[in-house]
C-alpha cells in the first residue's frame, strides 16, 4: 500500500465524476462503475485534493474551516484518505 505520511502530497485521480447533492458531494468512479457519498466534510477533502496536498495540510485547512481538535482532525484525515486510495480516488503527486 502507498505510504501515506502525513507530508505527503495526494491529488485526485482524473476521470471521476462528482456532483452536489444538498450540499453533499456524490462520486460516480467510473473505471469501478461504485458510487460513494463523500459527505459534507469528505466533500471539502475532494475540492481540496484538485491541488497536491498532504495530510498535514488537509488537517491545517480544516481545524480553520470547521470546529475540530487538530489530533481528532488528523485520524479522521488519515482514515479518509486511506479509503480514498485504496479506492484508486487518490494518488500520490508526482514530483
């Protein structure tokens, strides 16, 4: 599995087909045919990773964003992004 530290940067993988849903992002893989709920946080993760981010710097963004303790913010990060990869919705920014 991918290593996923938290400087790290991950960026989407091309080709997914997303759309909001009261003001829920919804995902059509489309390589898999699976859909998903991104929710309204994994949603704000997703807009995020259109640029090469790390955990870190989700965690920074977010602990700004919404009212979350940064350790609690961090596993919760972490737990997404290690869905999101194994998934193939993420993948590691190539330097």
């Amino acid at each position: 599995m991918t290593n996923l530290a938290p400087d790290r940067p991950f960026v989407q993988v091309p080709g997914n087909i997303v759309s909001d849903m009261d003001g829920e992002k919804v995902m059509l893989n489309v390589s898999s045919g699976k859909y998903f709920n991104l929710g309204q946080v994994g949603g704000r993760i997703w807009e995020l990773l259109v640029e090469p981010a790390s955990v870190s710097q989700l965690v920074e963004t977010l602990t700004e964003e919404y009212d979350v303790m940064p350790e609690q913010c961090a596993y919760q990060v972490s737990s997404y992004m290690k869905l999101l990869l194994k998934e193939q919705l993420i993948q590691p920014h190539a330097d």
